[in-house]
C-alpha cells in the first residue's frame, strides 16, 4: 500500500481536479459578490486577498502533482481543500451580515414546531455530566467524521476517492452559499442579544442588522450565551477549543455539522463496509443533538441538515458523473 502511495503514475491527469474547479466556481462567484456589495463590506481588500492566496495554492499544489504525479500528491491537492475550510468558513458571516438578521422568524418556527425552545429545554433538562461528554463528543467528532471518511476513500476505495472528495468539499461550499443568503446566526447569539427572559416568554424580537452594526470578536465571550455543559468534562472543553476557533453569527441554518455528517454516513454505507457504518453511526447520532444541546442551533436547523446533506449526497454525485463523462 505504502509503495503504491507513492508509486509515479502512468497516465497522469492534467487538469485540475473536480474538487478543485467547485472551489474555483465559489470564489468566481463570491469575488463578483464581494464587488458588486464592496461599499457595505468591512473588509473586501482582505477578502480578495485570501481568494487569490486560494487560488495560487491550488495553483501551487497542482503544479507539484504535475512534477510527482502520484497518490501522495493527489492527498497534498484534497487536503490543501480541506484546510481551506476552515477559512472560507468565517469569510461567510463578512457577507451575511450585510442582509437583516432572521433568527426572530426561525425561532418562531421552532416555537409553532415544538411549543418551546429545544435549545433551551434540552440543556436544562439532560444536564448529568454523561450527557453532556457524550454531546460533546458527538459535536466534536464532526471534524474525525468528514476528514476519516476521506481517508478512508484514499487508503481502501481510491478508485472512488476524487468523487469523495468533491462530495465532501462541494457540500460545504452550498451549504456555504446558504449561509450567506440566508443570514440566522443561531440560538447562542441570538438569545444573548435579545436575552432569555424574552425567549423563554415566546418573544422573538427583530434585531435587523444588528451583527452589522458592531465589532464582533471571536474571543469574547460577551457575544455568546455561555456554552452548556459539564465544565469540568474533557470533551466539553475541546468543544469550547473547537468553537472557539472560529464560531461566528452566520450558518444556523440548515445545521452543515448535521449535513455533512448526514453525507458522511451516506459515504459510509456507499463503501459496504457495515463495521465503519456502525463505527460512525454512534458519533452521527449524538452530533444531531449536540448541535441544538450547546445551543449552536435551533432544532429545526438539525432537522433540516438531514435533509439538506441527502440532497447534496445525491447531487453532488450525480454532477461529479456528469462531469466525467
């Protein structure tokens, strides 16, 4: 296997690979965005800046293919995507922020739903210290799911791996794109601005633009309802590092953790190895219900991300064979 990694293939490809034109296509796509919105954006410059750093990476790990055209190079050109997600992730909120905040409409949704506030009931009501390493754990194992996954493509179903890899990535990006049209920043911010007194009494005021209006910074803990959970729990604090890292107001709606998880398990069974289904199943699970337990997003936000993470399964493989034609 290890020979075969890093073997010079015969027939090298000599484009950029499908994973790599979605990315292209989603920064065409924003940078005319961010032009034609450049008076109400607090940083464009910047913006453009880490597009064109985007690109010449890409560019860049293409090129090192091009001179050691193999598996391991192809891993550097997939995984150069996937670090990149952590950046594209945050550049969301620059853009969302510019339309009116609509967390007062989904969580009136959710009370009409439910007759209550689940990410207000549910933390308070499952508080035992278990329960709460055991959310946690299945929020965190969100990043072990997409990227394990993607591994296991690589080692074991290579021959399917590229396709994978544009599942996985390309989700993100149209989940992305719904994040920025579709600004609901989620019951930890939400909440807080408006107070839990007023939530819990079925009052949902509009705040507009609120999130436009002032300086947001990560590290404060001001903007934020403070996270549920056992404190003293090892998974309950690398949830806070991981949330931490690069939380913002945006991308509450669908939930991209339970929709990327949602893909996940659709990769998995796709693999007909039932063991790593099984393996994987578990920490999906808890992940569907951390998301609303911490208080990261209203429950119909996780019920959505089911069904927004089968629909981007089945069309992102339809366009990944459409395109290889």
């Amino acid at each position: 296997m290890i020979k075969n990694i890093f073997a010079v293939e015969k027939k090298p490809k000599t484009g950029l690979m499908a994973v790599e034109w979605i990315m292209m296509a989603y920064t065409l796509f924003t940078t005319i965005f961010i032009l034609v919105t450049w008076v109400r954006l607090s940083h464009p410059t910047d913006m453009l800046w880490f597009r064109a750093q985007a690109v010449i990476l890409t560019l860049a790990l293409w090129g090192v293919y091009r001179l050691y055209p193999s598996k391991l190079t192809t891993l550097f050109r997939v995984s150069g995507q996937l670090l990149l997600l952590s950046w594209w992730y945050p550049d969301t909120y620059e853009l969302n922020r510019i339309f009116p905040n609509l967390d007062h409409v989904f969580a009136g949704y959710e009370q009409s739903l439910f007759g209550f506030q689940p990410a207000l009931e549910f933390c308070q009501s499952w508080s035992h210290p278990i329960i709460s390493e055991l959310l946690s754990m299945g929020y965190v194992s969100y990043y072990p799911l997409f990227v394990g996954i993607t591994i296991f493509y690589f080692l074991w179903r290579y021959e399917h791996f590229e396709r994978t890899a544009f599942i996985v990535v390309g989700s993100f990006f149209l989940f992305y794109l719904i994040f920025i049209f579709l600004p609901v920043a989620g019951p930890q911010f939400y909440f807080k601005v408006v107070g839990v007194e007023q939530i819990a009494q079925g009052i949902f005021p509009n705040i507009g633009n609120y999130f436009d209006t002032i300086q947001f910074d990560v590290h404060n803990r001001d903007f934020i309802l403070p996270i549920p959970g056992w404190e003293d729990g090892w998974m309950y604090k690398a949830l806070v590092i991981a949330h931490d890292a690069g939380e913002r107001p945006t991308a509450a709606f669908p939930s991209s953790h339970v929709g990327v998880a949602t893909i996940v398990m659709w990769l998995a069974w796709e693999t007909k190895n039932r063991k790593l289904f099984f393996v994987f199943l578990p920490f999906a699970v808890l992940l569907f219900f951390g998301t609303f337990y911490i208080q990261a997003h209203y429950a119909i936000d996780a019920i959505a991300g089911l069904f927004f993470g089968t629909l981007f399964y089945f069309l992102l493989k339809w366009g990944y064979n459409l395109h290889s034609i």
